[in-house]
C-alpha cells in the first residue's frame, strides 16, 4: 500500500470510529511554500510558490443540520460550534476553519435571496476571489 493510500485508510478509519459511517467526499489539497509574495499576490504582485511534501486531507459528510464538527487527527483536538454562530476565539488551529464557515453562510444566504426573486448576488461572491480573511 503507497503512503497515500495508507494515510487515506488511517483517516477513514478515524471518520468511523469518530462519526460512524463512510464520508460521503474527500478534498486533498498539496502543500506548498510561499517564500516570496505570500501579500503582494493579492495585489497581482509577483509571487515564487512551490511544492512541498507535506499536504491535508478532509473527509467530509454533511450533518443534515447546522452543527460543524471538525477534528485535527495532528492535534487529536476537536472543534464544534453553529454555522452562523463561530466562536470568537476558537483553538488557534481552528481559527483558520471558521471564516469559511462564516462564507458558507453567507453563501446560503445570498442563494436564498436569490432564489426569492432577488437575481443579482453580491460581488464578493460572484468574483469566484476569496474574500479578506477567507
């Protein structure tokens, strides 16, 4: 079995035993180092990114409500709060969690006024751009 095989059965194992059951998808995202132009890449200034070993892995399933339950397998720490409601002050690894969720929210929101009738969502989130913070 690869490492990456082997890491994606150690994290389906924790899924189960964790929130039983399978994930219903899984995101991988490649690491990467940034030593130039982490800041000026937000203003189309030159940038020097590369690829590095380390990656994250989620796995992921929808909870049929607004409760968010995120566990660091690195840390074997968990984080649990509302979408709507983020803490303010979660655990320093988490902090980087809510403003997603925070975006999601807004997300649903705008896709609920549009689906109301008002046809024109707002352009932070017709750029396809993160928003400050996201």
């Amino acid at each position: 079995m690869s490492g990456q095989n082997a890491r994606q059965a150690e994290i389906l194992g924790r899924f189960r035993a964790l929130f039983g059951g399978e994930p219903d998808g899984w995101v991988r995202a490649p690491g990467r180092a940034e030593p130039l132009g982490t800041d000026s890449d937000d203003h189309l200034g030159c940038v020097l990114t590369m690829a590095i070993h380390l990656d994250t892995w989620i796995a992921f399933r929808p909870s049929g409500s607004s409760r968010v339950r995120f566990y660091s397998m690195n840390l074997e720490e968990s984080c649990v709060f509302e979408l709507g409601r983020e803490p303010v002050i979660p655990r320093a690894w988490a902090r980087s969690l809510t403003a997603p969720c925070q975006r999601v929210v807004e997300c649903m929101a705008a896709v609920a006024r549009y689906n109301r009738g008002v046809r024109r969502l707002p352009d932070r989130l017709r750029s396809g751009r993160p928003g400050r913070g996201s």
